[in-house]
C-alpha cells in the first residue's frame, strides 16, 4: 500500500549527566543548553548527540579548540555563522567538497540560550571548559551587530589566534573514533545508478529510510525540511516537482554537484568595495542582485553599479560523501526508496 509520511520521525532525546566538575548554580544552564543543541535544526542535527560529527562533513565538538579555545571566537561563530576551510583534530573541512556552512543562530537564540548551549558543548563527552556569559554574548552580539555574512576560519584566526594551550588540546582523529564506512561509498560508486534504483525499490523500506533522512549522521533533512524556520539549503523533497528519473536521483546522491538545482547554486558576489557576500540567488534585475544567504533570514539586495564580479560554484553545497554516514547497503537502499517514494507523491 501507499506510504504514509505525515510527520518527521521522532528523534531521541538524551539526559545528559550534569558534570560534577559544574558549580551548582550552574546546573540548570546545563540542562537548558542540553536542551537547546538537540532543538530540531539545531546542533545536534550536525555534530550529533555524542558530539563527534560526521568524519565528512560535520566537525566534532570534542577537543576541539574551536570549542574549548577562545570564548570571544566561539561566540562569533556560533552568531554568524562559519564557512571555510578549517582544521578540526588533525582532519581538513572543505567547503570545495561540499562542506555546508554553519548555521548563524543570532537570529534564533536570545543570548542566555546561546550562552547555555555553549556551556553545555564546552562540558560534555570530556570537555571541560568555562561557562560562557549571557552578558559575553551580549557584548559581542553589539559589537558585531553589522556584520551581515559568514564568518571564515582565517578571519577568526587572526582576531583570535590558537594560543599553544588551545592547540595542545586537540585530539587525534582516532581519539575522537567518528564512524565512516568508506566501503559502501566505494561499492556504490563502482555499481550502476540505474541498478542501484531498480534494487532500492524493489528492496528498500520508506518508513525506515524516512527514519534515516531525519535522524542519520548524513543529517538530510537539515538542509532538506529544516523546520523552525531555519535557512534551506536544499529542495523540499516533499513538494518537489522534477522530471528526473530514479537512476538520477540516485546520481544527485552519490554526484552532487553533477547536476545543481540553480534555486541552490551557490553565488559569491565581489563588491567594488571588496566585500565578498555568499548564498543563493533569488533574484538580478539590471539593476540590483538579490542573494538568500544562510547567514541570515533576510535577503541581501546589491545595487548592480556596486558589483565587481559575481561568481557561480560547481560545487553543491550537499557534500559528496553522505553516504559514508549509513551503516550498510540496505540503510541506502531503504533511503533511497523514501525519496524516490516521496518525490512520486
């Protein structure tokens, strides 16, 4: 019979022990910020619930010190956003293979929440870090208040650089033991996508794969069906409206930036000035250029006379190695079957 997808899969919720290393006074901050990076679209959906992220695409919050270090930096970043290519426990993050940024929460948060959830990140799965200021938020908050995009690594890095403590505190990626199963990516590459589809639908399960798309490490619906009125960096699946064939679905997964959906191509327009801003087209009229930037809710409008150059990526901003996040063939085969499912409805 038909498969009924009324409503996103329920996630699981964890109690977090509150670390004894905490003042009392502190505890309830814990628990809010608990709360708060496993809010729908939120932390969690990224950097999971044990804090390790996904080894392709994610970072992992544990021993990090873009998450122990400096407070200033970690409280720009988590406001406005990040997007570059960083280093995290010795592995390489590249937006150039599909790195999404990270999402700006000044817009979402109020500064006692952020300020709890960055508590809670800076003292969980063995961090042990300061408690961040509701009033530290603030400050920075008012002195960045006109920046309007991402920040990047680099910039961050030279307004607060690594101290030699903060670098000490760095993991091994094999201390930090992120889950990664190259061999199925490696498997389905090699396969035919027109055989792959044939096999997810007569094999697959959609219920399961729904489960997948909302609470794998792959994090779909993160870009996918957000919710909570954050940014979307993909097509809604369930009111998309495409002329492409099973096989090229199965290619829109395993060769993103194959074939990019120009609603969701990224854009980087160069103003005379030498601001650089980064996001979606929406709009360009001869005389003004409107982006849809992740960075914040409302569109930016660039006056045409003020551009210096607009440049298009051919690169998706879904990464190539999602994929390696599923623990076997059949986790694929019962994804893959979802979305072919909810597309023909």
């Amino acid at each position: 019979g038909a498969t009924q997808f009324a409503a996103p899969a329920a996630s699981h919720v964890v109690k977090y022990a509150v670390p004894k290393h905490l003042k009392p006074a502190d505890r309830k901050i814990y628990k809010l910020g608990s709360e708060i990076y496993q809010r729908e679209s939120h932390c969690a959906t990224c950097h999971l619930t044990d804090g390790k992220g996904n080894t392709n695409v994610y970072p992992p919050l544990v021993g990090s010190p873009w998450v122990l270090g400096s407070e200033d930096r970690l409280i720009k970043m988590t406001l406005h956003g990040l997007w570059g290519k960083m280093k995290v426990n010795g592995k390489t993050y590249d937006p150039a293979r599909g790195v999404p940024p990270m999402t700006a929460f000044r817009s979402i948060l109020k500064d006692e929440e952020l300020a709890a959830v960055l508590t809670f990140v800076r003292n969980t799965w063995g961090n042990k870090g300061s408690k961040v200021e509701a009033e530290d938020v603030r400050r920075v908050r008012e002195s960045t208040v006109k920046r309007s995009t991402f920040w990047t690594p680099e910039e961050l890095l030279v307004e607060h650089p690594f101290s030699k403590a903060e670098l000490a505190m760095e993991k091994t990626e094999s201390e930090v033991d992120q889950f990664t199963n190259d061999q199925l990516e490696l498997d389905l590459l090699a396969a035919d996508p027109s055989e792959l589809a044939r096999i997810a639908i007569s094999e697959g399960n959609a219920n399961r794969g729904k489960a997948l798309f909302y609470q794998s490490a792959g994090a779909c619906f993160a870009c996918h069906d957000p919710g909570s009125g954050a940014p979307q960096a993909g097509p809604d699946l369930k009111a998309l409206t495409t002329s492409l064939t099973h096989e090229e679905l199965v290619e829109s997964i395993l060769y993103p930036s194959k074939r990019i959906d120009k609603e969701f191509a990224q854009v980087k327009v160069l103003t005379l000035d030498g601001v650089l801003y980064t996001g979606i087209r929406v709009s360009e009229s001869d005389d003004e250029f409107v982006l849809r930037s992740l960075a914040q809710p409302k569109p930016i409008v660039i006056k045409q006379e003020d551009i210096d150059d607009v440049v298009e990526s051919k690169t998706s901003l879904m990464p190539a190695n999602l994929v390696k996040a599923l623990k076997n063939r059949g986790e694929f085969n019962d994804l893959m079957k979802y979305v072919i499912e909810i597309r023909k409805r």
